[in-house]
C-alpha cells in the first residue's frame, strides 16, 4: 500500500483505551438483553445474523490481546501507519467472515465471552508501552495505532448491531470521535488538498482534493455532515446520494461531490 502523506494526529493512549472498555461494555449490556428470536434476525452485513454481529465485536479486542500475548516483531518501526490502516480492511473480508462464523458457533454463550475478552484486555493493555509493537493482519502497527482502529471496529458494528436488532446502544463520545476523526484524515490523506472543506461536527474539520485553496472566509466548496452519517458513509452503510436525499449530508460547491472517494473501507 502507498506510504500516507501526512502524519496521523496525536490520540491519547489511555483516553483511546477507557474509550474502547466503554464502548465494548455498552454492546455487552446490549447484547445481554438479546432474545432468542433477535439473535436469529438478519444483518445490513451479508448473510451474518445478529449472534455472529455480536460474536464479531468481541474479535476487535480478542485480537489485540492475543497479539501482546506474542513475542513484539523484530522490527525498528512499524510498517502501516495509521491513516493507512483504513484501506487495508479489504482484502481480509473472507477470513474474517470465516472466524466470526466459527466463533459464534463455537461460544454460544456471548455474555460469557465478553466478559472474557474484557478481562484479559484489561489485564494486558494497560502495562504495555504505547509503542509496542503488534504483529496485526495488516502489517506491524504500534499499540497506541492499533487502539485507535478498535474505536473504528467497535463504533461502526454498534451502529450494525442497533440498525440489526433495533437498539439504542449509545456510542462513548470519545470512540466517536476517534473514529470520526481518524476516517476524515484518511479522506484527506487519499484525496489531498485544499479545495474542499469537510465539516463533522463536534469532531473533525478536513480539507482535501486538489484545487484552488482558500485562505479566509468561506470555503467556495463545504461538506457538513454528523458524525454516524459521516462513518456510515466512509464504511459503505449508505451513498452519498441516500445521505443527500435523507438531508443527513449538506454539500455546496462544484467540487464538492465527494461520492467518487467513498467508501473508503470496504
């Protein structure tokens, strides 16, 4: 994959991962207080049903801890950045699909199972360096990288989980916002720029696509939008023409169709 273009921002190590415990403990309640009937119910994602939705957002963890329980690659830096992290989901969909199949299978009990993955990633995650380095299906990736992709996982497939079975599970505003922001840098980082200003409010302000820049006043081409609009738009949850037409999605300008960038993870 290219090298990214700019430096990722700075994220908190131990923000991002009280960030991830909350939300992964926001699902587990959710999930807890599943029927039978809704365990069987279909998903927005292929033929996966709610239970193997359900069996999937403990992975994101679950992997993360199996990686610290191995020996740190002998590498003198990591080899995927975090803005490219994002495009790098793509080619691991089979296998994916493969183990969360497995895994539903294999535990049926899922409140016994998060309880589990949370346990060891508390046990492990907080004495590891941020630096650490992980050997993740992506490539070798630092800790502190790879906590910020667990807000992605964990935010995207609540959202999957409540359009699923009709939740309200709420979102830890601090996993959305890690989410939030680091889709919109990886926007601006694939398309860079200044001729567009993407606006997610309360959390990220982006310019990309090459044009001419503006330097005061507004923006001749502006994006507004919030932040679950903006995530479901950057993972395939829905177009940029539904977005438009529902009035979740205000674009102005003539360079402002930025439809033939999304998604940006498939």
């Amino acid at each position: 994959m290219p090298p990214s273009r700019k430096r990722a921002r700075r994220y908190d190590p131990a923000r991002t991962r009280t960030a991830v415990l909350a939300q992964f403990a926001h699902v587990r309640a959710a999930v807890r207080g599943l029927t039978p009937e809704q365990l069987a119910g279909p998903t927005r994602l292929g033929d996966w049903t709610v239970r193997e939705l359900a069996a999937h957002l403990t992975m994101g963890l679950s992997h993360l801890v199996r990686m610290l329980e191995q020996p740190e690659p002998a590498l003198a830096a990591p080899e995927v950045a975090l803005l490219d992290w994002p495009f790098s989901t793509a080619d691991r969909a089979a296998p994916i699909a493969d183990g969360t199949k497995a895994l539903a299978a294999d535990r049926p009990d899922l409140d016994a199972l998060y309880g589990e993955v949370a346990e060891r990633f508390e046990e492990l995650v907080p004495g590891a360096p941020e630096d650490r380095l992980l050997q993740a299906p992506a490539g070798t990736m630092r800790l502190a990288d790879f906590l910020v992709t667990r807000t992605v996982e964990l935010v995207v497939h609540t959202d999957d989980l409540n359009d699923a079975a009709g939740l309200d599970i709420p979102y830890d505003r601090q996993a959305l916002a890690a989410c939030t922001r680091l889709l919109a840098d990886a926007l601006a980082d694939r398309a860079p720029g200044g001729s567009v200003e993407v606006r997610i409010p309360p959390f990220a302000v982006v310019q990309c696509v090459q044009g001419p820049k503006h330097t005061r006043g507004t923006p001749p081409n502006v994006v507004e939008t919030d932040p679950l609009t903006w995530i479901r738009l950057a993972t395939g949850r829905t177009t940029w023409e539904r977005a438009l037409d529902a009035a979740k999605l205000d674009a102005s300008g003539e360079r402002a169709d930025l439809s033939a960038l999304l998604p940006l993870m498939r």
